[in-house]
C-alpha cells in the first residue's frame, strides 16, 4: 500500500481516529536522541558555572521578555 493509499483510506475515518492516527505519527518522529541530550546537558552545566563563578552575567526575565 503506498502513501497515497493510506491517506486516502485515513480521510475516510471520522475526525477522532484521524486525530489518533496524526498523534502517533508525531510521536514517532520525536525519538529523543541521546547524544543530542548530553550536548545540550553538558552545554547547561558549563553556563550555569559560568554563572556562579561571575564569568557569565544573568539577564533579569522581564528584559528577556520585553516586547521589542
């Protein structure tokens, strides 16, 4: 069955079972990925130290936040 077909048949169901079936593709492409997480740990660990040792200066959030 190639694509066209299943979307084809997946149009036929009613909204909710369309709604399950477009979740669980989502779902499917959002495999964590393990390596990426460490980077991204190891990238937090080194600001927050950066921080704490005076390195690094904080912004307060409601600058962050500003509407621009």
């Amino acid at each position: 069955m190639n694509s066209k077909a299943i979307l084809d048949e997946a149009m036929s169901l009613n909204p909710e079972e369309r709604f399950k079936i477009v979740e669980s593709l989502i779902e499917s492409l959002d495999e964590p990925d393990k390596e990426i997480d460490a980077i991204w740990a190891e990238e937090a660990d080194k600001r927050l130290q950066a921080y704490r040792s005076g390195e690094l200066e904080g912004i307060p959030m409601n600058e962050v936040f500003k509407a621009t």
